[in-house]
C-alpha cells in the first residue's frame, strides 16, 4: 500500500543532517544555497569505494571512489564507453559489481537484504534521456506513477488518493507546467517531457537523483532551462543529483562540482570553480591502445 504524503514538504526525518535542514531554507534566503563546506560537514548520501564493475570478465569501472552530499549538483563527464551509465546503474544495482562498496541513501548496495532492493529504488529518483514517459496517458497521470515505486503492484486505475492527486500538481506547478495536467504526455515538448520526468521522480520524495544525459535530446536553451530546475532541486530539497553530461559548458555551467571518467577510473573529481575545459580535456584525449580496452 502506498502512504500518502500529507503535505508537500516532507517532514524532518531522524536522519535528516543539518544540510538537509539548511538546504530546505525557503528560496531566496541567505541560507538558500549551502557552501561547499557545509555541505562536506553533512554525511554524503552516496559513498562509493574502490568500486569495481566487470561484465563478463571485463572491467568497466575500476576503483571508482564517490561521495555525493546533500543539495550538490554534481556532473560526471567521460567520452562515450567511459562507464557513466554503468556508474548509475551500479548505484541502484542494475550493474553487475564485482568489488568495492556502494552504499545509496542508507542501503548497502553490495549486500542487500531479501527485499531492499526495491526500497532502494525507491529512494532514488531517476532521469534519462528520453524521458520513458507513458505517451498516452495524462502527464498528471504520468507524475503520479512516482508514487508507485516501493508500492508493488499496483492498479493504475483508482489507486491513487486525493493527497496524492494535490501533490503531483503541486510538482508540477513547480517545474512549470501544470497547465498541461491533463493533456496526453506525447503531445509536449521534449523540454516539457522531461519536466515531467523530474516531477514524476520527485513524486517519489527521492533521497538522491540521478540523471542520465537528462538533456542530451533538447535545445541548447531547454538544456540550460532542465540543468538549472535540477540544481535549483538539489539546492532547495537538499537532494544530491549526479547528472552526466556529454557537454562541457553545461557542466561548467550548472555544477557545483565534476568527476570525470575515463576507461572505468575516476580521474577528476574537484570543484567546478577550480575546473576549466582545458583541465578536462584529459578525460577525452585519444591514445595509443584505446581501441584495446
Ligand atoms: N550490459 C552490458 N553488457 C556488457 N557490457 C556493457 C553493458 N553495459 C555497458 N557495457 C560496457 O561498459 C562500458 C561502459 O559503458 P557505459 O554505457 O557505462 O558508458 P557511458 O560512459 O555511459 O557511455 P555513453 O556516453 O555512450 O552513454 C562500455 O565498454 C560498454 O560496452
Ligand atoms: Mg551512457
């Protein structure tokens, strides 16, 4: 059964770290955006070590260490088959982990209990870059199958309450077009879609976002519109979002701070500020026996 949310801004919780609390600051107060210093005082939501992934023998992500913190924005770069995806997919166990640790919003990834995996995915809130809305339904209706990850089967139909049904337009006043409620999820834009898709994962009160090229379909003005709702999210709901990105000025242009891969190990990893396309570029450099590995 699900529980249904009873007001849209969720409830202190007893892990919530003094991140959380400062980041949930209304919008526009002095306290709105976290520093980088406090955040590293809060406890990281996300903590990978040494982590290895290996697909039939073959290693695709190789001593991978990552903390994600509260309300940071985070953007992993790496030239394609770099383990991106993989990197993902590892955190919420759609990845085959050979070594290391992972632990995701409490849950040791490496280990699970009977039974937590779907927990587990439940806490993470996921964006990809076509959306995987349902075309023919409502875009309401769209947003609140967010509410049926950790429920189990589930009948679209009816299964939801009125709480829930207030909720999913809140989410969607809050990227923006709930004017669209009730039209048919294929008749928007793609920048429009994937506004869907962030409200839709937020209907899952996420602990962490992850997003695939969440943009990697839309215009370059779209692109920046969808980079700075995440932000803003991370920044107000105190939610670490890891979003990759094949664009260097994007991830320039609305991270906190970038990790970078290339052939399965964690090259960079610094504060944006401290970061120039120039400094990335040997995330991306063609070498001798590339094609070997
Ligand atoms: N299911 C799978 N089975 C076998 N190999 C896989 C599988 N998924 C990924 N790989 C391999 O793992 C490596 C990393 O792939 P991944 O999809 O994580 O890269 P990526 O950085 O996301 O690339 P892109 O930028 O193209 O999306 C690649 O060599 C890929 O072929
Ligand atoms: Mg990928």
């Amino acid at each position: 059964m699900i529980t249904p949310p009873v007001v849209e801004r969720r409830a202190p919780r007893g892990d919530e770290t003094p991140a959380d609390a400062a980041a949930s600051a209304p919008a526009g107060s002095d306290t709105a955006r976290t520093s980088t210093t406090e955040l590293r005082q809060a406890l990281p939501l996300v903590t990978v070590r040494d982590l290895e992934v290996a697909y039939d023998g073959r290693t695709v992500l190789d001593g991978v260490d990552l903390d994600l913190f509260p309300g940071e924005m985070v953007a992993l770069l790496g030239a394609s088959g770099s383990g991106k995806s993989t990197l993902m997919r590892s955190l919420t166990g759609f990845a085959p982990i050979a070594g290391g640790e992972a632990r995701v919003a409490g849950h040791d990834v490496v280990n699970l209990r009977r039974g937590e995996l779907r927990e587990l995915r439940s806490h993470v809130g996921q964006v990809f870059q076509q959306f995987n809305l349902i075309p023919r339904l409502s875009v309401l209706t769209n947003v609140l199958t967010g509410a049926l990850h950790g429920a189990g089967p589930l009948n679209l139909v009816g299964g939801f309450t009125s709480a829930h049904r207030r909720r999913a337009l809140e989410l969607l006043e809050r990227v923006g077009i709930a004017h669209k409620a009730n039209a048919p999820a294929r008749s928007l834009s793609g920048g429009q879609q994937q506004r869907v898709a962030i409200a839709r994962a937020l209907m899952q009160r996420p602990r962490v976002i992850l997003a695939d090229e969440p943009v990697a379909s839309l215009d370059p003005r779209l692109a920046d519109s969808v980079l700075g709702l995440l932000r803003e999210i991370a920044t107000q709901d105190g939610i670490p979002v890891l979003v990759s990105l094949h664009v260097l000025p994007l991830a320039l242009a609305h991270s906190d701070r970038i990790v970078g891969l290339r052939h399965g190990k964690l090259l960079v990893s610094d504060a944006t500020s401290r970061l120039s396309a120039e400094s990335l570029a040997v995330l991306y450099q063609q070498e001798d026996g590339d094609d070997h590995h």
